[in-house]
C-alpha cells in the first residue's frame, strides 16, 4: 500500500480520502488491479492506443468542432489528477497481471439528492474476453456503494458495441432504455443504451455476485 489505501475483494477497507486508491482482485484468470495513471505509464500507455486504434476508434467519444484536448500525455495526467483529487473522477488505470492492459474512469461523481456515478472503460483487444473489465467494473462498483456512499452507478453504451454490451450483461445491470443523440462520437451525436445499478441491487457487492457468476454458482 504506497498511497492512502488499498482496497482488496471481499473486504473494502476504510480509506482517509478517495484519492489515490488501488482496488485488486486475484482469481485463477490472473490478477486484475485497478489504480492511478502515472506519467511513467506514457510510453506502455501510447504503445497500447496506437496498437488498438481500431479496435477503439469506433466507441471514442469526440468534441463537437474538434476542440483540443491535453497537448501531452503529461498534462492528460495532470488532469485527471487535478478532477480526482475534486472527489469528480476516478481515473483507473488497469493492469492484468502487472502489465498495463486498459482504463476504467468513474466520472459524473455526484452527492446530494442524487448521489450517482457513471463508469467508462477500454481495454487492449489482446485481453477482451478474459473477464478482466467485468472485474474492474464490479471492484469500482462496490467501491462507489460502498466507501464513496454512492447510491447508483450507471454505464451508457452505443446500441452496436456488442462486446461491451456483454459487459453490463455478465453483470447484471439493468437496461434503462436509450438516450437520443446522447454523446459525440466520430463527428455526430450518438445514441446510447443506459444500464444501471443501485445498492438495493447488490446487498452483497457486486464483486460477490460476479464471482459467483464465473463459477457458475
């Protein structure tokens, strides 16, 4: 534990500050660890975008008139540290097995009335299939319930991602219906399915219940 807290599975821990944290699940797929992007994960972070462009480009969401975004992957950092430490985001970046395979971001982080969340994410093509962003979606689940006091957490989806599609599927988050013209992706505003989770869903966590999933229990 070199930053404020670890939480591992089955057992969240109580944390000073919501950020910076690490969240880490082990089974017998490997070891799937959700934490901070550091300006270090540079060079694996680029090598790993160029090398899923494809793969990626398609569910990327755009800025209407092509604004700029951060210049350099340092100030991409900055930035995200910058919305994290404002209790707005929780920038993850995910490894399997030690190695960078993807990103998971808890964004929309709101209090009050609503108490809500929303969760994005990609991940190399190398490792879809194996279970690793069900994994990390469940963990930052469980840590939204269960440490932040969030009360809902959804994840918005374009209609044609099918693989992502299977992800709120395994899990089992509810299908709310579409939202027109919801984000801007490649140039146009896309529609997007809505699926979501509340706390009533998972008394146990939803980290247990996937789990219980994978093994077919």
């Amino acid at each position: 534990m070199t930053r404020s807290a670890q939480t591992r599975a089955r057992g969240l821990t109580t944390v000073t500050r919501a950020w910076p944290v690490t969240l880490r699940e082990d089974d017998q797929q490997g070891s799937v660890t959700l934490r901070p992007l550091h300006r270090r994960d540079a060079n694996d972070w680029m090598r790993l975008r160029a090398a899923n462009q494809d793969w990626l480009e398609p569910w990327e969401a755009t800025t209407p008139g092509g604004s700029a975004g951060a210049a350099t992957f340092g100030e991409y950092v900055r930035l995200l540290t910058q919305q994290a430490r404002s209790g707005t985001t929780l920038p993850f970046a995910v490894d399997l097995d030690g190695a960078l395979v993807g990103q998971l971001t808890v964004s929309s982080i709101t209090y009050g009335s609503l108490c809500s969340a929303a969760i994005g994410y990609w991940v190399s093509r190398q490792v879809a299939g194996r279970g690793v962003i069900p994994t990390g979606v469940a963990m930052a689940t469980d840590y939204c319930f269960q440490v932040l006091g969030l009360h809902r957490v959804e994840i918005n989806i374009r209609p044609e991602n099918d693989r992502s599609l299977r992800v709120v599927e395994k899990l089992g988050f509810r299908d709310e219906g579409t939202r027109v013209r919801y984000l801007h992706i490649q140039g146009d505003w896309r529609d997007h399915r809505t699926f979501a989770l509340t706390t009533e869903d998972v008394p146990g966590g939803l980290l247990a219940r996937w789990q219980r999933v994978r093994s077919g229990l």
